[in-house]
C-alpha cells in the first residue's frame, strides 16, 4: 500500500512517501521537500560581503551557523587571495559562544516542542507545557544576542574578527543567564545534576530519569521504538576535527570528498527540490551522534558500541550535547581575554579573486559555504546544509540515512516518529 504524509512542526514542511505490506510494515520510504527558495542563485552577482547579510537568513534556526560559515568562506578566500585575515582568539571565542548557544537551543526546542509531543500523541498522552523550555531558550538566545546584537539573522562577524567589544558587566550578564539555563536542564530536562547523568549513561538508568528527558525515552520504550531506527553506521564531522567513521574505520575526513546528487530531484522529475549530500558518493550521517562518537564522549560511545545507531542513542547524544555544550560555553566566557581586538581589518575585498570554502558544525551537522569571487563580487554560491546529510532521498538499493532508519517500522505513524529524531528542516535543505 502507498501512503503519503505531510510532516509539519518542523522548520518548514516535509513530505513521506511510504510503500507498506500487508501488516502496515514499511517497505520503502521516500522524502520529499517541496519548497525552494534559491539562496545560492540570490548570492550571485553581488559584492561578497553580502554573504554576511543574506546567508542568515537561509534558516530561522541556525542563522548564526550560516553566518559563521559564510565568514570562514570569506577568510579562507583571503587567505587563498594571498591576503591572510588574522582572527584574535577573543574574536573566535566569541564566534564560538554564539554558534554554541544556536545548538543549545535547537536541541531543547527538538524536545519539547517536536518529540514529546509527537511521541505522546502517539501514546495519546498530553504533551509537557513547553513555557520553561521556550524561556529557557530566550535566555540562550538572550545570551548570543548579547554578543551578536540580535537573534536571528545577525550579521555582527566579519572577515578579520567581529564587530562587538564586550565589557566584563556582559560577560558576567551572559555566565548568569547560562547558569540559568544549566538549572533548567538539571531540574526539567534530566531531572539530576548533570554530573549525575554523564556518569550513569546506560540504559536502566536512563529510563528511571525523572525529567522530560526520560518521560520521553519511555515514551519510545512503550511504543517499542527504543532499539530501532538503525541507519548505516556511517559518520561524518567535516568541523575542526573532520572524521569519517565507519563500522569498521575511523581516518580524517576532507571536503574534496563531498559531492552533491541532484538526480532525485524534481528538475530531474524525482521526488523532492532537496540535493543529496554524499562523502565518497556514499550518504553519511552527521549532527550530535556523529559529533559525540567522533569526540568519544565516553557515555553515548558506550551506548554506540551496545546498541549502534539506534532511536536512544540517537535521541541521547542530542541531550548529552546540550550537557557538554554549557561546560563550554562556560570555558569560553571565563577564558576571554578583553584587552584583545575585536576585529582586525583586511584588505578591501573589491581587491580579491579567487576561491573561498566555510565549514561549520550546525545544530544538525555540517554545513559547507563554497563561493567564487571575482573581484569582490560573487561568481557562484554553494551551500551544503545539514539535513542534505541525514533526509537525503536515496533509491531503493542505496537509500539515504533517515530513509534507511524508517525501514521495517511497524507503521508509517512510528517511522515518522523515527524520521523527526534526526531533527527535520527543510528550509535549509531547499534553499
């Protein structure tokens, strides 16, 4: 049987397209994003730095994601230029704190307001009042927008640095807001400190938590969804430390592998607008589970190595981020030295030719910004976001990673559950 469905209460909207047998198990699954918006073919023609301005806008979630990578395209076109830009380490740092506090609150959105509603409809159980969850994440963006100016769509980094100068009252305004954010997560979220929970990673206890956290992991358990949702076991990390881990290998990763396939695509009468996104022409998953095996986070490696890229470790390692996440954005602001520049300016970019590419670990993975100049002016625009990686539409014998973890689900309600825990947005994915 074929049956379609509309996913919404993400970033945009999605289509699944399910063949079922007899018993309702499904088949085969297809993905469709219907929307296009055609950022990249904006970006051309126009000076350079409206890159800073116009890549923001490509998502309403991480926008601060695109912006760093657009700025890291820029710096390495100048360095590629022959026109090195220095960055000082406050000016990273401070880069750093903002691109953190966007996956922070990704993540806590991705529970409250995705997950355990989603999962508790299914259980026919009233979902969490998400106020806390919503203040904590204004809190978070509260934090970033000290910094950047505002949230979203900042456009505050620049080539050479960043545009604030903050005195030490914002950075002890921003250490406050953080601890408040560490409190709401140990009291709601994990229900325990968070030294607590990095400390007892294993399953028993991870379903007797008594925050939002385990409520929803139980929720997997009774709708029997916990152990499954097994993709490829193919990771990839293309940020500072790029890897690509496989069941069997573990070696660095670099972007000359990275290759896009529109043949899935409606230009080419395929299914959806998206691109898939490919390393070493193979689909690979990426976000927090790639980014915490990649790290060997000692708890979710633990969970990895007995239950594989499953529902809960997935689900967990989310979690587990924002943990680790709070320590370092903690690290960042104690750490910052403010006698340093904030900005050091490069060369007019109207000076500049040549090729620029900006990597950057998004909320859901890695994002890639590829740009020719001529110049200062863009020749051609490139952008590989996140979900290109994870709800790439593969075909039958190849199927793409979301598509693949769907696969032998009970019912097309459950594999749609299993879809969102890869953390769904088709914005970025249509641009």
């Amino acid at each position: 049987m074929i049956t379609h469905e509309l996913i919404e209460r993400i970033e945009g909207e999605a289509v699944l397209d399910f063949k079922t047998d007899k018993s309702g198990h499904v088949q085969e699954a297809s993905i469709r994003f219907l929307h296009f918006r055609g950022m990249e073919a904006i970006l051309e023609g126009r000076n350079a730095l409206d890159a800073l301005v116009i890549a923001p806008r490509v998502c309403g979630i991480c926008g601060h994601s695109h912006l760093i990578a657009a700025v890291r395209m820029l710096e390495n076109l100048y360095a590629s230029a022959g026109s090195a830009v220095k960055v000082t380490p406050k000016a990273h740092a401070l880069r750093e704190v903002t691109r953190v506090c966007e996956l922070m609150q990704n993540h806590i959105k991705w529970l409250y307001l995705v997950m355990l509603h989603e999962s508790g409809k299914l259980l026919g159980k009233e979902p969490p009042v998400a106020l806390r969850a919503l203040y904590a994440s204004s809190q978070i963006n509260q934090m970033s927008a000290l910094f950047s100016g505002q949230w979203p769509h900042s456009s505050y980094a620049h080539a050479g640095g960043v545009t604030c100068d903050p005195t030490h009252i914002e950075v002890m305004q921003a250490l406050k807001l953080l601890s408040d954010v560490e409190r709401f997560i140990e009291k709601d979220v994990l229900g325990c400190k968070t030294e607590n929970f990095e400390a007892n990673m294993d399953v028993e206890s991870l379903l007797l938590m008594e925050g939002d956290f385990g409520t929803l992991l139980r929720y997997f358990e009774r709708l029997d969804l916990l152990d499954l949702g097994k993709s490829h076991g193919r990771f990839l990390v293309l940020g500072e430390d790029a890897h690509e881990i496989t069941p069997n290998e573990r070696s660095s990763a670099h972007i000359d592998f990275v290759s896009e396939d529109d043949s899935q695509t409606f230009a080419h009468g395929g299914k959806t607008y998206a691109k898939n996104a490919l390393y070493r022409g193979k689909f690979y998953e990426t976000g927090p589970l790639a980014r915490a095996i990649n790290t060997e986070r000692s708890g979710v490696s633990a969970l990895y190595q007995q239950y594989g890229d499953t529902a809960l470790t997935r689900i967990t390692a989310r979690i587990d981020e924002v943990v680790s996440l709070i320590a370092y954005v903690r690290l960042l602001l104690t750490s910052l030295d403010l006698t340093e520049s904030s900005f050091i300016p490069p060369v007019s970019i109207e000076s500049i030719s040549g090729k620029g590419v900006g990597v950057v670990e998004a909320p859901r993975g890695s994002l890639i910004h590829r740009a020719t100049v001529e110049k200062g002016k863009i020749a051609s625009y490139s952008i590989i976001t996140p979900t290109q990686w994870n709800l790439g539409n593969g075909t039958y014998d190849s199927p793409g990673i979301a598509q693949k973890a769907m696969l032998g689900i009970e019912s097309t309600a459950k594999a749609s559950l299993i879809f969102r825990t890869f953390d769904v947005c088709s914005v970025c994915t249509t641009h």
